[in-house]
C-alpha cells in the first residue's frame, strides 16, 4: 500500500494518511476492503492539508500556468468571465526567470488587483 501511493505523495502524508485511516502500508491494495478503499479514496480527495510553515524565500518555488491573461482585465485584474473576482499572481499565466521576478509579479499583480476592488 506505501508503495503504491508513495509514488506520487510525499511519505510522510502518506504514513500520516494510512494511520489515521488504520489501513497497515504493508497491505497490498489488492487485497484491501472494499470499504477501507472507499475510505482512503474519500481521504485522498477531502482530507484537509494545513500549511503551517515554510522553508523560507531561500527554498521558495514558483509554478508556470492558470488562467490566460485574456480572460482578465489587466487594468484592473478583474476575470472578464466572473464579474468580481480579481486575480493576482501565480494563479494566472505568467512566468519568469528565477531571481525574484515571480515575486515580483506576485506584488505588481495583487497592487492593481486591490486597486480595481477598491475602486469599483
């Protein structure tokens, strides 16, 4: 069982996981019950993961991809597809090279983004 889902979660959500769910990881997933696989299913997809720390801006990573700029208003950071909603940061379509200039969108971003709430 650690096996299986170690190949795609960290080992220590997964240890985490199977003891709370009572599921020994030396089981096999074949040979789980039925309703102990419904049970790890519903936990894989609803158990609340909390972030309580960081490492640290020196370890600090972005990601690449979201929601295409043309689906903004780059004005004012506001979704021309759900009236209200503004966006900011890694959430949307843009990325740089390594060495602040993620950041640096981040805070640009979330600047206009708060001035288009507060001026509507």
């Amino acid at each position: 069982m650690t096996t299986a889902l170690t190949e795609r979660l960290p080992r220590t959500l997964v240890d985490a996981l199977l003891a709370e769910l009572e599921i020994p990881g030396t089981r096999p997933v074949s040979q789980l019950p039925r309703e102990s696989r419904r049970r790890l299913v519903r936990a894989l997809c609803e158990w609340p993961l909390c972030v309580r720390d960081s490492r640290g801006w020196d370890v600090a990573e972005v990601t690449a991809g979201g929601v295409p700029l043309d689906e903004i208003d780059c004005a004012t950071m506001e979704s021309r597809r759900c009236t209200g909603l503004y966006l900011a940061g890694e959430i949307l379509d843009v990325d740089g090279r390594v060495g602040g200039f993620n950041l640096q969108w981040a805070w640009s971003s979330a600047f206009v983004a708060a001035r288009g709430v507060t001026a509507g």
